[in-house]
C-alpha cells in the first residue's frame, strides 16, 4: 500500500539509531553542542559482502536493514515478462501484479534462466550477448518503476548438460577449483557479471541487484542440494561464486542472498548448517510454499512465522537483512476459478507475519512467476475471456494493507540516496581443496587455500596432530596450493583433518582446517544398503548420509545386528515435527523380494518411515517403534506404497520394473503427539534387500539371465507353462505358444468362432482361441493346406514379422539398410527384423549376424515380449492442433491476428514476430514434425518454438525454409521436431505454449498438426 510514512521519511535520526541499536550499521552521533547549532548529519558505517560496493548498492542494504518491522515489501518473480496481461511478446513494461492492484511490486525477481533463452525476456537459440543485453533493458525497466531487482540462479547441470533437477554426476564436486567442469562454472558466471555490469540507470550507474544463487540447497531436489554435496562443499562453491564475481570480475553492485529452503522448525542449527560465513552473505533468506490442501493453513503458517522469527534474530545477531525471499500458495500456484479453498490466503500471511514481532521484521517476500494463466502465483483482473480471479480481492487487500509495501510506496532517493561507509574485511584464510567432508581417493590430492584480504609471508599444510609442515606456494590461479601424497594404506576409509596456517605481514597467524575421508566408499554386495562396517569413524558416516532436520547420527559399537558396528540416530521434536537422513546409491534389486533391516526401537511409539526411492516415486514402509528389544523387520516389496502426498502415483508398486531402479534409502522418525516422547535414539543395521524373488516357476531362480522378463510374463498372466510348475525356458517355441502368449499380451478378451478354420485345431484344442484370433489378424496363417501346425517351431524372422505387424506404425527403416549380413533388403522380413534390431526388441547375435531361421526359446521370447510391451505407445497418424473454424483459437502476436473462414490473417510487423498461444497443447511424445497450411504469404521461413515442461522451457527448432508460394496439405510447411535438443525432445508430453516466427509482412494460415 501507498506509505505516506515510509515515503516521506527521509533519513530520520531515530531511524539511524534503531537500526544501530539492532546490530551491523553503527551510527557515530554528533557531541553535544549549543542548541542553536546545526546537528552533523548521521554517518552511518555497514559491514556488507563488498566492501567496494556501489554506493547505491550500500545504501540499498542500509534501506532494507532499517525497513524490517515498518513493512514488508512485496515481490513477484518475471513480473514483467510472464503473465495473463502482458502480451506476448511482453516488453518489459506491463504487470499482473500492476494490472490487479494498480501498483507494480517493490521487488522484480529475475532468474538466470534468461541467459539460455529459457525464460523471458530471453530467447531460446539467441546469442547470450543479446540475451544479456535484453535481461538488463528488463531490469533497468524495473528500476524505473521503483522496483528493487533480485536474481535467482537455475544452473543446469555443468556434467550432463541437462537442467537443474538433474542430480547426477557429482557436479558440485567437479565445478570447483581443480574439477573437470571448474571453467564451465566461470563461464557461466561471466554471463552474470555481464549482466550486472550492464544494468544500468538513466545516468550511467550501476543499478543495486540482490543475488540469490545455489537456492533451497537443504532439499535434495537440485543438483546443488543436500543429498548431492557435502555441506563443506557447498560453502566452498558459495564462497568462489562470491570472490569471483566480486573480486576476479569486479562485480560491485551485488548484495548476496542465502536461502537454503524452508521447514526448519525454527532451529537455527539446521539454518545455518552450510552457512558461508558473515564476510560472504548479506542477506538470510527464507523459501517455503504452503502444501496446505484444505482452507487451513495454520500449520504451515505457525511453521513460516516460527523459521522467520529465527532467522530475524539470527539477522539481528549479525548485522544482516532477513527476508521471506520465495513463498507461494500450493506448489507455488493458486487454483484456478472456482477450486479454490481458501479465498484469504495473502491477507492471513500477512497478518500472520505482522503479527509476530520478529517475523514482521523480514525486509520483503517476493512470491513466483505467473506462468500459467490457470494456475498463476498472484490473482489477475479480468482479461479478455477470462473472468478475475475468485483471490483477487484479497490481494487488493493484501496490497491495500499498510504493512505490505509496493513499488510507489518507495522513496528511491531513500533506497539508493543514503551516504554508508564500509568497513574493510580482516584478512581470511579457509581450505578450497580438498572442501570439508570430501573424499579422497587417489594420490597425490591438492590442497588449495584462499587468502582474502592480505599477502602471505608464508603458509604450510600439517594433518591431524602430526607437525610436519608442508609448504604451501601461491599457484597461477592465486591459490596457496601443495600436493598432499598419500599412501595406499592411508586410504582406508578413515577420516582426517587438514590444517592450514597462513601467516600474513601485519596480523596474527590466520588458520583453517578441512576435515576429509580417505579412501574409496565402502564396496557392498549387490543389494546391501549399508552394514556400517566400512565407516571409520562418524564423520566418514556422515559423508554418507545427509539429514533431514535436526538429528545427529553416529556410529554405535555395543548392541549392533552384525559385524561391529551400527548407526545410531539421535532425535529431538523440541522444534520439529519430523527428521530424518537419506542414502543415495543405485541398485537393482529385481532378483531379491523383500528389504530386511535390524532395528533397535526406542519404545517412543513415534512413528518410523522406511522410504525406498525407486523409479523416481517414493515408496513407504512403517515398522513400530514400540518397545526397546532389537529386531530384525522383514518387509516384502509387495506391501510397500506410495507416500501418501504422493497422489499422482498412488497406484504405483514396487514391481521389478520398479526395483530395477532404485536410487535412494531414507528414514524418517515422525513425532506422534499421542506418544508424548519428544526425542529418543534408534539403532539401525544390516539394511539389504534379501528373500528371492519369485519367477512362478520352480526351474527359474533370480539367476536365470531372463528371470525378471518370465517373471513379468507370469504376472502379467501371458506366460504358460507345465503342470509340474516349470517354464521350461530352453525349450523351442512352437506356433501355439506364440499365439497363446500374444493372445494374452495383445487381445485376450476375443471370442473364437464355433467353427473352427484349421483341421488340426479343432475347439477342444487348448490352444484353440489363441490360435484363431492370431490367424484372424492374418499376422501368422496356416500352412494353406488348412492346417495351422501348432506344434511347429517357430523362427527368429517369424517372431519379428509378427511383432512389426502388431506394431502397425508403419516405422519403415531407410531403404538399403542393411545391419546384418545374413538380412539382405531383398528378404520378406527385412523390415521387421531391421525394426525389431533398431528397437532393441530383437539384438543380433556377434560378427554381424541375425540367425533369420534360427529357433526362439522360451526365455527368449519372454524377453521379446517384456521388451515389445514397453515400447512407446505408437502415435496416431496425425493430431490437429489449430483449425480455426471458431475464431483465431487464442492466437495472439506482434501484429494484428485476425479470424476469418476457417483461417487467420497475420500480420507480422518490421523485423517480423512470434505469433501463436500461451495455452496445453496435446501430447506430442513420438512425433516428428509439426505441419503449417499458408495459403498466403508475402515470404516466410519461419520456425517454432514450444514452451515445454514445468519450468516453461522454450524449445526451438529448426527454421522450415523459405517460400513466397501457398504451401498446403502434403506440401505444407514442415517444422523439423527431430531438431529439438535431446533435452527439449524427453518434455514434448508436456507442451505449454506454442509460437511460430513469421517475417515481416501478411500471412494467411490454415490447418496446423503434428504427424
């Protein structure tokens, strides 16, 4: 709301003192003089990141120190740049936020995404200058309008090269100094120095920008978070990105914001748990999205209003900012009209937090993007078709409230105008390499150690209490680096701690330590989890195992399930409600039917969940925690679930196609209130999968190369085999158990005719349904002498022809091809077998060969099967996506589009434009070409970009070629789907938006499909 206060203020004395009574600005107030003399004005001193930081960079953390308490300021993530009013393309200048209440929001959240075109402003294939250029012409924008700019960071993953969600490789690890991936980290933050260096206002200067990187690192759902790098790693990567924006790029108009998530159950512990320090964080920030499903949402909300207090007084404490700095309703997004469940949602966070006297003194609180115009993060007015929002009243109440402040409730010559002095940062020393919790496994590793602020006279490495000195040298890169050699023997898993004294003309001895593990991680036998034994000590179990709030895990030597050792986890509810710790690892566990785990329970009657991540969904399990005896729990796979907030897959099960992926083993302990126990201590052991899965046949055992494929045809109830419970695997396939297993795979609800078309398969015969029905597709007939001869044997070439002509795609190979030499193109089944190799259904056999005539066992032709069945399901011939028989069906653009007769009339402005919609398209998994009518056009070569996936990707493709002639039905203009990058291809379920560039001039569109 409009703040009279706030925006007249100025620079009030009693501001400058409050805010020196609190901590971190220090106000120098004038001697006491004569009354009629002028008092000195307030010099005010503030201890930040960047001490060489813009002076509108200081005042503007000396503006958000003094605002906490007054007012929390409002912010909306891509404001200007994705919305319901925005217009696509947007230029920078219109705003949900501002179209719903008459305000802009007093901070613009921007995301990195930009440089890759991922996100507006920015275009997908452009060069990154332009998109650098066009990400500071959008903050400048902001700064105009009076807002605050803050950027967050979604860096894809610098191993594999997919996006952020990605938590494979290691990165963390390779992105720092000395990793393989360490110059495709600088590059990137050359990007973003870029972008700060050219942010500008009116006058030249560098516009102040919060920035927000390596965000909700206490998750595990980025490849930054918890469960992917050690909290000493994490501070070490913190810390470079500072030092090289700020002292390698000279970066000088950033405050830095760390944010590690939410739920903390107001333990500043937890908070603080990869904390980088003081010299290297501005800013204590706080993510959390209310889950809530139903109108209340008090549990949540005691939960933010109890973490906010503790990092307010964690701010206090050290003279920093504290902020709510990502909040949103359920997954970030409102419902859309008429599903919502509680229609109060803004205002009751906003009373709650004002409510609080040190909740309320979070600076601001900016909420996500508007992404989706059906599930938005803020309520809109009514836009075209779409009616208001059923929230937005209590948003304009939210932003009519005198505690929320909005961008024209800011006095800019107060935010930016303030005279602050920085004090210099004391010389510091801290170990990169090898980073705390690390392991080592190999010889020599390399200490590196960092200097800030000094010059060293000389510096030396000792390990553990051994005083051997090892002289450490500045390197090429301004390290003070050594090689650490190592011997064999030392690297036996056990722990050790690397102490680095630096000595530095003018100050005391500056010291660091990095406590690391030598030694490969323990190797377990297929299945086994942990059995504890490898570990040894608890800071090498530790490196293992990251924890979900506040719990402490050792190892225990006294009551253990096996071997010598356990793990012991200690809890506390004090300040929580649950805890837990998780276990990466890859595992098949196909061949094993139960998960066996030795459990020494705290009689707490808390309730225990086991969670086997498999397949990417989380399954549970609920052992008791009645009672003090030492057990072993015994669990088949079968009785496993979804975790009940998992909804959209509470059907799923742990099948083998499942237990061939599992990646992760937690344990959470879930504070029962009834039970009365706040904290206790469980010891666990020998966790392994164990029991032997069952294939349904007594003569193959899970060591059977084919065990899970018969294992699934059982199930499955397509594989037959004798009464005396065998399968029979080696045995040759014949035409009636061909047809018998299809029948039951593809169609086993046909009904046979009375009579019977073959002589030597009358109706009494078993097989007799199958058989009929396989002859009915005229896939596989009889012999054409009216017999079928069920009891022949059956070719690798029949199998493939059958398996290709129940596909029915048409999925023709190239002409000429030839894979196997014993498969010209001149045989019958050269398609099929071509297909059924490029599939993987069919492999060949060494040196090139098929074997076309060679005999299908039955194990093998479960696997055929197993591997047919899981075949993408084939796409319809085409799927129309725009006819426009009812109007322009949403298209908009940068020009004018107009409907007429079943097609549109485009207009494209100079320079050409994207024309399309913002709205879910169909599935378009498997296709590979989108195909565009022009009736008419002034010339075109035009391309398409798709918006795909949950974080709104742009995907281009290739442009479809030039033309000033009518391109129509076959002859249409054809968008290459097969040019979409890999990662862009795996999102094509999830289509979002749809836009086509068209050059300048007009164009006459009709039908568009994909094929």
């Amino acid at each position: 709301m409009r703040n009279p206060t706030l925006a007249r203020r100025g620079r009030a004395l009693t501001a400058a003192v409050a805010a020196a009574a609190v901590g971190g600005l220090t106000a120098t107030l004038p001697a006491q003089a004569a009354p009629v003399a002028p008092t000195a004005p307030v010099a005010e001193t503030a201890t930040i990141v960047d001490p060489g930081a813009t002076p509108e960079t200081r005042s503007l953390f000396s503006f958000l120190r003094d605002v906490r308490g007054e007012g929390i300021l409002f912010g909306h993530q891509h404001t200007t740049s994705f919305g319901v009013t925005v217009g696509d393309p947007p230029d920078g200048t219109r705003s949900d936020v501002e179209a719903a209440v008459g305000d802009f929001p007093a901070v613009f959240g921007w995301d990195t995404l930009i440089l890759e075109g991922r996100e507006k402003p920015g275009v997908l294939g452009a060069p990154v200058e332009q998109n650098i250029a066009v990400f500071a012409d959008y903050m400048e924008k902001a700064h105009a309008f009076g807002g605050i700019n803050t950027i967050s960071a979604h860096m894809n993953n610098f191993v594999t090269g997919n996006d952020f969600y990605d938590t494979e490789g290691n990165t963390v690890t390779a992105i720092l100094p000395g990793g393989p991936k360490h110059a495709e980290l600088n590059a990137y933050l050359d990007n973003i120095a870029a972008v700060a260096d050219q942010t500008r206002d009116a006058e030249g200067d560098l516009i102040p920008i919060i920035f927000r990187p390596w965000h909700e690192n206490a998750g595990s759902w980025f490849w930054w978070g918890a469960a992917h790098a050690t909290p000493g790693e994490f501070v070490e990567l913190w810390r470079y990105t500072v030092e090289y924006l700020r002292d390698t790029k000279g970066v000088s108009n950033f405050l830095y914001a760390y944010s590690p998530g939410g739920s903390f159950g107001g333990v500043d512990d937890v908070y603080m748990r990869t904390y980088p320090g003081d010299a290297y964080v501005d800013i204590l920030g706080y993510d959390n999205y209310d889950g809530s499903t139903t109108a209340d949402s008090s549990a949540w909300l005691n939960g933010v209003v109890q973490d906010l207090a503790m990092i307010a007084d964690i701010a206090d404490a050290k003279g920093k900012i504290s902020a709510f700095t990502e909040f949103g309703p359920t997954g970030g997004k409102l419902r859309a009209n008429g599903e919502g469940v509680n229609l109060t949602w803004f205002t009751d966070l906003l009373d709650a937090i004002e409510a609080d006297p040190k909740a309320s003194r979070s600076a601001y609180m900016p909420t996500w993007a508007n992404f989706d115009p059906l599930r938005p993060a803020i309520p809109y007015p009514a836009t075209g078709d779409l009616p208001p929002h059923e929230m937005l009243p209590d948003f304009q109440a939210f932003e009519a409230d005198p505690f929320s402040f909005f961008a024209d409730d800011l006095d800019l010559a107060d935010v930016y105008g303030r005279t602050v002095e920085t004090t210099e940062h004391a010389p510091f020393a801290h170990v990169v390499t090898p980073a705390a919790g690390q392991r080592i496994t190999a010889s020599p590793a390399v200490v590196r150690a960092k200097l800030v602020g000094g010059e060293a006279t000389a510096a030396w490495f000792t390990v553990d209490d051994d005083a051997t000195r090892h002289a450490l040298a500045l390197d090429d890169d301004g390290y003070l680096s050594a090689a650490w050699t190592l011997t064999p023997e030392q690297l036996d898993n056990s722990t050790h701690t690397v102490h680095v004294t630096v000595e530095v003309a003018g100050s005391e001895p500056l010291t660091a330590s990095s406590t690391v593990i030598l030694g490969a991680r323990p190797v377990l036998a297929p299945g086994v989890v942990d059995d504890f034994e490898g570990y040894g000590d608890d800071e090498a179990l530790r490196a293992e195992f990251s924890t979900a709030g506040v719990n402490t895990i050792s190892l225990e030597t006294g009551e253990v399930g096996g071997g010598e050792k356990a793990l012991r986890l200690d809890y506390d509810f004090t300040s929580q409600t649950y805890t837990g710790i998780i276990k990466k690892f890859s595992g098949d566990w196909t061949r094993f039917s139960e998960l066996s785990i030795w459990v020494r329970p705290d009689g707490s009657d808390n309730r225990m969940v086991l969670q086997l991540v498999a397949d990417g969904v989380s399954f549970e399990a609920y052992p008791s925690l009645a009672g003090t005896d030492a057990q072993v729990v015994t669990i088949p796979f079968e009785d496993w679930r979804p975790a009940p907030w998992d909804t959209s897959n509470a059907d799923r099960r742990l099948t083998h196609d499942e237990l061939a992926k599992i990646t992760q083993f937690n344990v959470y302990v879930n504070e029962e209130p009834a039970a009365g126990v706040r904290s206790g201590s469980i010891v666990f052991d020998e966790i392994r999968a164990t029991g032997v899965a069952s294939s349904g046949f007594t003569d193959v055992d899970a060591n059977h190369p084919y065990f899970a494929e018969i294992a699934w045809a059982e199930r499955a109830g397509i594989a037959t085999g004798w009464p005396d419970g065998t399968y029979r695997p080696s045995a040759k396939v014949t035409r009636e158990t061909l047809a018998t297993f299809l029948h039951a795979l593809v169609d086993p609800e046909f009904t046979a005719p009375e009579t019977p078309t073959f002589a030597d398969v009358p109706a009494t015969h078993p097989a007799y349904e199958a058989i009929e029905w396989l002859a009915s597709t005229g896939y596989l007939r009889g012999d054409g002498y009216t017999k079928f001869r069920p009891g022949s044997t059956v070719a690798r070439q029949t199998v493939a022809a059958v398996l290709y002509a129940l596909r029915g795609t048409g999925e023709v190979p190239e002409p000429g091809t030839q894979t196997f030499k014993d498969v010209r193109p001149t045989r019958a089944e050269w398609a099929a077998i071509e297909w059924a190799a490029s599939t993987g259904i069919m492999p060949g056999y060494p040196y090139g060969t098929f074997k076309p005539t060679g005999n299908v066992n039955r194990g093998e032709l479960a696997a055929f099967l197993h591997r047919y069945a899981r075949l993408p399901e084939p796409p319809v011939e085409s799927v129309p996506l725009f006819d426009f028989e009812d109007g322009a069906q949403g298209w908009t653009g940068a020009g004018p589009v107009a409907a007429d007769a079943g097609r549109i009339a485009v207009t494209s402005p100079a320079g050409g434009g994207w024309f399309g919609v913002d709205a879910a398209l169909p599935d378009l998994t498997g296709r590979t070409e989108i195909r565009m009518d022009v009736v008419e056009t002034a010339g075109v070569n035009p391309k398409l970009a798709l918006k795909l996936g949950g974080s709104w990707q742009w995907c281009e493709t290739a442009e479809a070629g030039w033309t000033s002639e009518p391109r129509t039905g076959e002859d249409a203009l054809v968008f290459d789907l097969t040019t979409l990058t890999a990662e862009c291809a795996a999102m094509l379920d999830d289509v979002r938006g749809f836009n086509v560039y068209l050059n300048e001039g007009g164009h006459v569109l009709d039908t568009v499909e994909a094929r």
